[in-house]
C-alpha cells in the first residue's frame, strides 16, 4: 500500500507547493479515492491569495490542501463501509456535516455548524492530491456516460442547479443571469434545459463570446442590457454592486437568487425588496443538487465538458491560482487538474 501522496499545499498567502505527504487511511465509515480530476475554484484562489473570510473567522488555517470539486476512484474502505464502494467511480458532497444536530437530521447539514467543507473549512485535506479520503455517507456514485471532466463539474453544477431551482422558472419564463463564469454559463445550460429564455450579462468581451459559442445569443454587459421585464435574477457575479442591481432589473413579484459573493460586503436595501414584493434566495452549497446533477450530465440534457479550458498537473497549480492562463488553454473559465500528470 501507497505510504506517501503527492498533494498541493498552501502554507501562507501566495506560498504553495507540491509536497509528499502521508497518504490517508480510511477510518470506520470512509473511502479512500484516487483522484482523477479536480477543478480549480474561486474559493481556491482567495484562499491562495489569502483573502477568504474562512482565514479570518477561524474556520481555515494555513496550511490548507485546497480542492472540493472533484472525481475519482474507490480504491479502499474502513471498517463499517459497504465493499461494494471499490472500485466504483465516485464524486462527493464538500459539506460534511456533524451528522447528530438539528440541522443535519433534517437535511441541512451543508449549513452545520460544526460541519468541515473539504478542501475548504475545519482541516479537512481537499482533492488536490493523488488522493483523499472521504465519508462513504457523502459519496455518489457516477454512471458510465458521467466522464470524469463531468463528474468534477458536478460540485459547481449543483450549486448552479439549486440556484434555477430557486429561481422558480419554468418554459417560456425569460432569466437574466448576472456573470459568465463556469457558475453562471451552468446556471444558464440547466435553465435553458427546462426550455428557459435565458440572458446572460458579462464584463469582457472574452467571456460573452465563449457564451454566444455555447448557443446563447442573448449576451449583454451592463452598458447595452436591454429594458426588458425578467421573471428572475440570478446573481453568479463577485462584483460588489450587483447585488442590488439584480432587485432594480427582476419583475415585482418575482425572485433574485445569490449564488456568487464579492470578496467585500455587497448591499441590498430591504425596502427595494418590500416594495417589489420580491423573493431573495441564498444559495451556499450545492448539497441538495448533487444527484440531480448528475442526472441531467447523464441524461445528456446539459453536457458541462466545454467550459473546462484545460487540464494540468499539480505541479501548474500554484501558477493556475496566481492568475496564468495555461499555454494553449481554450476559451472556457474552468481549469481541471489530473494529479496523475506529472511533468
């Protein structure tokens, strides 16, 4: 058995490398996984440059193994795990509930208290490494038509699925989704699945034309949006201003949901939403989205794989969250790591 890993460690704000490490064993009711695929994140690059609120509240410490977005294999179980989990293909929950308080025995356990994110909050080691260990109880398996640069686009699918869930449209309904990240273009292949007009608004010119290249002829930046009445407002942005921005553009009535976070506080006025009678949705995780996720990937309904740029090992990772774009990458906002590449 494997007595050492390789895996990706920050240990201070833009100070990172590619270390050897233990290699992780899998207590009663775990699974060890070798990673297949990993995809970068916003929230990995705030932590690398040292700007996540985690590090400041005390929920997150240096040094940190980042990375929540992800595919791999079972290749080992604790005591008390079904067998039957190895060899299987799997991604998994980033929120692992304390499995015992209120919240979780009534579903909430991605709002815990006590809960560790992987990769992310409470120490738990992430998937930037050729392996991680995980609860089986947060573990779903993948069908054979999910590849793996589908199954780690998984993770950020469910939290834009909960988010059209939240929006409450449906065929004909017209969305405006604020941003055109990964998060935001997922939010728009899941809304337009259901037979949603959907509006995309942008900053660069770069972003809004890989949108047009999905299919999605309605791309606007803040400048040319047009005056049009929009049934609901997703916000997949950072930006501080847009927050309020998307309750000036919804219908009265209707409903803003926040997916994206700015790294400063951002400002709505409770007065706008009163009088417009509107509906603010926060969406934090996407826990409760994960199989319908997979679901619509292996259905064929909304096929991710072409936001994903291009894939490196972990040895590219500490350029990737410095903000380089890897020589060759294409035009989409995901970057995906193999761990298996090495140079």
């Amino acid at each position: 058995m494997t007595e050492r890993i390789r895996a990706f460690v920050v240990s201070a704000p833009n100070e990172a490398a590619v270390l050897e490490v233990a290699a992780p064993r899998a207590l009663p009711g775990e699974a060890v996984i070798a990673v297949e695929r990993v995809g970068v994140c916003g929230t990995d690059v705030e932590f690398f440059t040292g700007e996540m609120a985690y590090l400041y509240d005390g929920h997150a410490h240096f040094p940190m193994r980042l990375g929540h977005e992800w595919t791999g294999t079972v290749i080992s179980i604790g005591d008390e795990a079904d067998v039957g989990w190895v060899g299987q293909r799997v991604t998994g929950d980033t929120m692992l509930g304390c499995g015992s308080c209120r919240r979780c025995l009534t579903g909430y356990q991605h709002v815990c208290d006590d809960r560790h994110e992987v990769g992310i909050r409470g120490g738990w080691p992430g998937a930037l490494a050729e392996q991680l260990v995980m609860p089986v109880r947060a573990l779903f398996p993948l069908p054979d038509s999910v590849d793996a640069v589908m199954g780690a686009l998984v993770e950020p699918g469910a939290n834009a699925l909960r988010s059209v869930w939240a929006a409450q449209v449906a065929d004909g309904d017209r969305l405006l989704v604020l941003g055109a990240g990964t998060i935001g273009l997922l939010v728009a292949l899941l809304a337009r699945a259901d037979g949603v007009e959907v509006h995309l608004m942008g900053r660069s010119a770069r972003s809004l034309g890989f949108a047009r290249s999905l299919g999605f002829t309605n791309t606007w930046t803040q400048d040319d949006l047009p005056d049009l009445p929009f049934d609901a407002v997703v916000d997949a942005s950072n930006a501080q201003s847009l927050p309020a921005r998307a309750v000036e553009l919804v219908e009265p009535g209707k409903r803003v949901v926040y997916v994206g976070l700015a790294t400063e506080a951002s400002h709505v006025d409770s007065r706008a939403l009163a009088f417009k009678d509107v509906t603010a949705v926060g969406i934090l995780s996407g826990s409760p989205g994960l199989a319908g996720t997979i679901e619509h990937y292996a259905s064929g309904a909304v096929d991710p794989r072409p936001l994903v740029a291009a894939t490196v090992g972990l040895d590219d990772v500490g350029s990737v969250l410095a903000g380089e774009r890897p020589a060759g990458a294409g035009a989409g906002p995901k970057i995906h790591v193999d761990p298996r590449i090495t140079r």
